[in-house]
C-alpha cells in the first residue's frame, strides 16, 4: 500500500511538473516593455521628454503627413522637443512643466509637407530634447483605413493655400 501511495505521489508530482514546467525556463511576456498601439514610444535618455505612441498617418501618395503622438514633460521645468526629419525643417515643441501635449487629441497634429512616405512604410526621425544628443527611431506611417484615423489623414486641398478673393468690387474704406 505504500508503495501505491509512493508512486501516485510519484505521478502527480510529474503531471504538476510537467504541467507548469515552462515557467521556470521561459521568460514572462509581461515583462516584455512594448508599445500597444499603432505607434512607437521614445525615450530620450539623455533628455527630460518622453514621446508617447509616435506615427504619421498619411495622405494616399505619402506626400503630405501629420505627425501624431503625446509629447509628456515629467519635469518639474519647461523643456523643449526638437523633432526632425530628414530634408524638412525640424518641428520644435516646447512642453510646460509637469505636461503632457497630444498632437492630433488636444492639439493639432504637426503637419509634415513633402514627406515621401506613402502608408505602409516607415520614417527615421530623430528627437532631441535637453542637453542630449537625442534618439532616433522609425517611426509609421498609416492611413485612414481604421476609422478613428480617418479625420487625421491630410487632404491634398489642405496641403496648398487657399487662392485669394478676386472680388474686384470691394468697397472703398471710408475716412
């Protein structure tokens, strides 16, 4: 009878085993850090801001881009973000002390003019804030095909300006 008891013992013990075995040789997902959006996430470790859930949603033929992402100040000062892209002039953001800026949800999105970048692909960008020499990092370029993108995509009509009135009848000022 013991030996019965033994070797039960002796089974479960195995099945227990086998059953949970892998956690002890393979690491845990959720200490994995990953950016859960469409998005990446930028820390400059030699600067004070952080750039969360960074992209670029496109116009079809990827001439005309806007910057998308939240730009978080955790500092206890003013800091400014310097953010460029190959053959643009570079964006220059200044974040208030203790901040969070969010292009594209409480302000507008950074428009990119000729950014040669059709959906699909992506684009080295460089983020520099502080003293540091910055980060830099691809970043993707979407479209409007998810709908909650749709109102972010640049219309080629936005990207040129407006053509002025040509009302030749305007009335004088008055003195």
């Amino acid at each position: 009878m013991k030996s019965r008891l033994v070797a039960s013992a002796a089974i479960s013990a195995l099945v227990l085993l086998g059953a949970t075995g892998c956690t002890f040789i393979t690491p845990q997902s959720t200490k994995i850090e990953y950016s859960a959006s469409d998005g990446v996430n930028v820390s400059d470790s030699d600067g004070p801001l952080d750039v969360r859930n960074a992209f670029i949603v496109a116009n079809e033929d990827g001439t005309v881009g806007n910057f998308i992402g939240a730009v978080v100040n955790p500092t206890s000062e003013k800091a400014t973000l310097t953010i460029t892209l190959a053959g643009i002039e570079p964006f220059t953001v200044t974040v208030p002390a203790g901040r969070t800026i969010s292009f594209g949800a409480d302000e507008e999105p950074l428009r990119i003019v000729d950014l040669d970048s059709k959906p699909g692909s992506t684009v080295e960008i460089h983020f520099q804030s502080g003293d540091g020499a910055g980060t830099k990092t691809q970043v993707p370029v979407l479209d409007g095909t998810l709908p909650y993108y749709k109102d972010l995509v640049p219309t080629t009509a936005e990207s040129t300006p407006e053509p002025m009135p040509t009302d030749t009848a305007a009335p004088a000022p008055e003195n």
